[in-house]
C-alpha cells in the first residue's frame, strides 16, 4: 500500500473515532470524578480502649463471729477411699450425695471436695458460712467450687445459692455468684425426693457475678486464715431479705456444677447417677454424678423436729435423768405388837438400813447403807429402777426385805416394823 493510501485510511479512523465520540457524548453525560485521596501516612488508626467497668466496693466482711448459730458433720470418705467407695452419707432419693471420686472407675479421690464439717454464723450484716474439708488439692489448693444453699420457707426447696469459685487467700467477690429460683421448680414435684427424669431450669436468675449486680458487695470468699482446707463465704443478709428462720446447706462440686440442674436428684436418674455404694450392687459406681460433696440441711432460729424436707437426722429427745428417792421410818412395836402401824408404834434411830440392785428374789450387790436418824427415818436417793430395801432390827421379829420399783424422778416410801415376843397369855 503506498504512504498516501495509508495516510488517508488513518484520516478516516481519526474522523469516525471523533464522531462516535461526539454522539456518546450526547447520549450520556460525563460525570466527573475527583481522584481519590492518597494517605501517605504509614501509621494505623488509633485503636480506641473501652475501660472494663471497676466494680467499687463500700462494704467488706471481717473474721466469721466465734459462736455457731448452726453445724453439720458430713462423713469422711477418705476412710475407704482405697476401696473405691463411701461408708455413708448418700441417699439418692433425697438429694443427698457423697461422691468426691471420678467418675466411672473412682480410682481418684479428692480430698478437697470431701465435706466433714460445716458451721454458720451471724453478725448485725453478714451471714457466715464456713466449710471444711478433708484436705487440700493440688498444689496445696482448693480446686471446687464451693457453696451454700438457703431453704427460706423450709419447704424442702432451695431458694438462694450461693457459690465460689477460684478462693484465695483474701476475702474478694471474685468468682462468687448468687442465682435465685423464681419460678420455684428447685426440687421437682417433690421436694428433697428424687423426681428424675424432671425438666425444669433450677436456678435460673443469676442476680451477682463476681461484683456485678444490684449491690456490688453482696457476696465475698477466702479460704480459711486459719485451715487452709477450709473455705469461708460471706453474704449479706439482705440476699436472704433478713430472714432468721430457714435450713440451709453446704455444697462442694466440680463434677457438674450446673445450678440449673437443681436439684440434680430430679435431673438424673438413679442408674444414669451411679452410686458410691458398692452395696448398691444395680448403679455402682458413680457415673453422671461425680467429684461433688453435699450436706443435708440444718435449721437456724428454730429447733427442728425432723419432718422438715431434707432436714438431718433429727436425734431422739434423751428423757433427762431425774433423781428419785426410796425413804421411809423404822417402827418399834413393843411386845407382840405385830409388823404394821399400831397407836403406839415408835420410831427407833440408829437402825442399819441397806439397799441392793435388784428384786429381793435374786437381789444384786450393795448399793448403799444407812442408819435411821433421830426420828426414826431414812433415805436413799436412786435412779429410776427395782432395788431391794432391808433393815436390819434388833429383833428377829421384823418386817422383811422389801422390792420396790421408783420411777425417772419418783419416790417410794418403804417402812419396817419389829417388835419383842414374849409369847402370848
């Protein structure tokens, strides 16, 4: 192609290029756009710090009151523990549990969640509960969570439960919580009374989380300064609204630990729980159920007298020991005056009088003696009881040994005759 053909092609480009242009152009505006801005910074924006709330305490617990308005014992099960088992202290049905084992094998026992002794005392603001344990964990610590359940009403159903967790050395709110049943299903249909498979949310309102809550200073927690196996808690009486008449328990769990579940009787069946009694030959050993401790319940500001639900054994009432007394006047009847009372009849002193256990049919050994005094009279003082009384006259005409029976606190009046025979006219 010659250089003027190419020339005059590449004319015709330009001008159908320039017109296309031109018609687009009037079809749709152009907008114009502003390039955008070019950060030449190298730094990055500033991340901005949202401050965690500071929980502000006003109100802090001191040392636990000396006097114990309320105490439970709990069985040790650091006694059979080699033997993979508990000696007592489990009664399924009822919500009572005694299971610081693994799960399965209980091959491991766990001396901090095993409960031997727990007390509860007031001052004007706090209630104390302290728990003590078999020991400490690992490393000299304790591993569990730790609480106490209050029974406001004493209907058999918890009411307030508080527990904590991660205890230290110093009283702090840190990892102690309180959950609250408002709608009243701890305990199933029946109260400490297994009602498993039972589908209800136990403790559902927790209303305090480590300082966070209606009043910041609610509850607190440190282990003992004194027993570093034991644990004390501290909650204000306003969780419980003041109250001075309820039950209350000790918990130690790690196992399960879900308030929710309460009470874990009624979420578990007996054979999904397992038992730590090897006796219990159908569930053992322990399975759903594990590596927790409880306690039943005592009373504070009243005197139980065992029908309360979930209440300890209530031990029988001792009839007190009241002393008695076995008294009575040695007579002297004159000549062949007979062995009764007669107008006459004298009191003699100075008559040896005994006392032996037992009837007079087979008495046992001496338990006293004594002389009549001035007036002719004489006393023993004895527990509720058979004994045998004589006396001892110058006399072989006397009156013999007497049985006589004394009631707790009675009195039995025993007299003794004797007289001279002459022989009669």
């Amino acid at each position: 192609m010659s250089v003027r053909r190419m020339g005059f092609t590449a004319g015709l480009l330009v001008l159908a290029l320039v017109t296309l242009s031109c018609n687009f152009s009037e079809a749709t505006p152009t907008a114009v756009l502003e390039p955008p801005s070019q950060d030449t910074s190298t730094s990055q924006p500033p991340v901005v710090d949202t401050p965690h709330p500071t929980v502000e305490h006003v109100s802090f617990p001191s040392n636990p009151p000396t006097s114990k308005m309320s105490e439970i014992n709990d069985k040790d099960s650091s006694l059979f523990a080699a033997e993979k088992r508990t000696n007592g202290g489990e009664n399924y049905n009822q919500n009572l549990f005694e299971r610081p084992f693994n799960a399965n094998t209980m091959d491991t026992y766990y001396p901090d969640l095993d409960i031997l002794h727990t007390f509860l005392g007031m001052d004007n603001q706090w209630v104390y509960v302290t728990i003590r344990l078999v020991g400490t964990g690992t490393g000299g610590t304790l591993t569990g969570n730790y609480g106490v359940e209050i029974d406001r009403d004493v209907d058999g159903r918890g009411d307030v439960l508080v527990f904590a967790s991660q205890v230290g050395t110093d009283w702090s709110t840190e990892g102690v919580r309180i959950w609250m049943d408002d709608n009243g299903d701890v305990g199933g249909n029946y109260p400490a009374n297994s009602d498993a498979p039972w589908i209800g949310d136990g403790y559902e309102n927790m209303i305090f989380e480590s300082g966070f809550g209606p009043d910041p200073d609610a509850a607190w927690a440190r282990v003992d300064p004194d027993n570093s196996s034991s644990v004390q808690i501290a909650f204000k009486q306003s969780v419980i609204e003041s109250d001075v008449y309820f039950t209350w328990g000790a918990w130690a769990d790690l196992g399960v630990f879900n308030p929710s579940w309460f009470d874990y009787s009624d979420h578990f069946t007996a054979e999904e729980a397992g038992s730590p009694l090897v006796e219990n030959v159908d569930y053992y050993p322990i399975k759903a159920l594990f590596e927790m401790d409880n306690t039943c319940r005592w009373a504070v500001g009243f005197t139980p007298n065992g029908s309360e639900p979930g209440i300890c054994t209530v031990p029988a009432t001792p009839t007190p020991i009241r002393p008695g007394t076995i008294s009575g006047t040695v007579y002297y009847n004159g000549t062949n005056g007979g062995l009764s009372y007669i107008p006459g009849s004298t009191p003699t002193p100075g008559i040896p009088v005994t006392l032996r256990s037992g009837g007079c049919g087979s008495p046992g050994g001496i338990l006293a003696t004594t002389n009549t005094n001035g007036s002719g009279n004489y006393s023993f003082t004895v527990d509720a009881g058979t004994y045998c009384v004589s006396a001892d006259t110058p006399s072989s005409h006397q009156t013999g040994p007497q049985t006589v029976t004394v009631s707790n606190g009675g009195s039995a009046n025993v007299s003794f005759f004797y007289y001279t025979y002459l022989g009669m006219r």
